[in-house]
C-alpha cells in the first residue's frame, strides 16, 4: 500500500495533524496566529515531534522523504496560514491608512 515507512508516516502525520490547525475566523489575525504557534509547539512537543524528527532525521539520507514532508505537510500548513496574515496585513495596512492625518498645505 505504502512504498516505505515514511511514506506511511507521513499519511499518518497529514490524518491526524493537519486538520488540529484550524484558523479561527472569529479571533483577529494577530490572536489566530499566535493560537496557531502555540499549538504547533505544543504538538511538536510530544510525539507529533518525534515523529517529525524521524522524517527529518530520514531526509538526511534520502531528499525524496524531504520532498515528501515539504509537499505533504510544509506546503499544506502554508497554505492554511498564508490567508491569515493576509488578513492581518491588510488589517494593519487599513488601520495605517485610517490613523494617517495628512494636511495639504
């Protein structure tokens, strides 16, 4: 079914890992990114982390498993949070414009 074990693990890891990032539309941008960093180091703190270690560890001796964890799960996380600092920046960009006193003289 697999073609090798990290292909296995990296199934595993985009099952059950990927979908325990949701973006939280309510939250502003600044607080979902930091909800997001928090659980990302929380996850990789236990094993979540071991096994990221291993895909890691196994991509010294192989750049496909590399490949594989970029494509699989990197890219994935990517483009979840890409839109949340999209939003943050164009937020912050609207709040710059709105505070700007500019007089004509």
């Amino acid at each position: 079914m697999w073609p090798n074990k990290q292909s296995l693990l990296l199934d595993m890891f985009k099952e059950r890992v990927i979908p325990n990032f949701p973006v939280e539309s309510t939250a502003t941008a600044d607080e979902a990114i930091r909800r997001q960093a928090k659980e990302v180091v929380r996850r990789l703190s236990g094993f979540f982390g071991k096994v990221t270690a291993q895909i890691i560890g196994e991509g010294q001796s192989d750049p496909k498993v590399l490949e594989e964890y970029r494509e699989r799960y990197v890219r994935m996380r990517r483009d979840i949070t890409i839109p949340v600092i999209e939003r943050a920046t164009r937020a912050a960009s609207s709040s710059d414009a709105s505070s700007c006193t500019c007089s004509s003289t």
